[in-house]
C-alpha cells in the first residue's frame, strides 16, 4: 500500500514538473514573439484595414511595399483578402506584398498590417 501511494505520488510529482517547464517554455516564445512585434510596430508604418472596405495602394495613402499581416478583429490565425479582384487565405504573421495600383480589401474581418522596412 505504501509503495502504491509513493510511485503515484511521484508520477504526479514528475507530471507537475513537467507542466511547469512546459508552461514555462510557453510563456518565453510568446514573450519573445510580443517584442518582435513591438520592435515591427515601433520602427514602421501600421495601417487598420476595415472589413469591406477596398484600399488603392498609393491612392489611398498605403505605400507600396511588404507588410506584415498582424492582427484581426476574429478569433481566427487565418484571414481571406481581395487583392486585384483574387481571394487568397492569409495567416497571421504572414508577409504580404502590395504594389503600386493594387486594391486590397479584407474580407474576413478588419486587419492591421505593418510595413516592413526595406531590408
């Protein structure tokens, strides 16, 4: 009975430990993946794209260039975009380029994109 009780005892013990470095784990990506994100928003151009509406690169104030798609008012890592008259799925995180003359609109919700600075 005593050596039941220890060997569950120790696999809960075992099982806590291993929770708590996962947590842990988890918690340094997401930190990390928070400051990248603060240094892109920080140093460049963010742009709020409302759901439905269409953007004109250059005619409505968005530069030509790469962006970074950062963030949406769904739940959702996905969202779908009309660029040009084409619907493609993006996710959260993705880069995206527009040129000159493109038109964008989100489809899915409204999105903030980050430009990215010329590397």
């Amino acid at each position: 009975m005593n050596e039941t009780l220890l060997i569950v005892l120790l696999v809960i013990c075992i099982c806590m430990i291993f929770f708590l470095i996962s947590f842990m784990f988890i918690r340094k990506i997401n930190k990390k993946n928070k400051q990248e994100i603060k240094k892109i928003t920080s140093s460049n151009e963010k742009v709020y794209l409302s759901q439905g509406i269409e953007y004109a690169v250059k005619e409505t104030g968005i530069k030509e260039g790469k962006y970074l798609i950062l963030e949406s008012g769904l739940k959702s890592k996905h969202i779908n975009f009309r660029i040009t008259g084409f619907i493609k799925e993006f996710k959260i995180g993705q880069s995206i380029n527009l040129r000159e003359g493109e038109k964008i609109t989100a489809l899915s919700s409204g999105v903030y994109i980050v430009r990215r600075s010329k590397q």
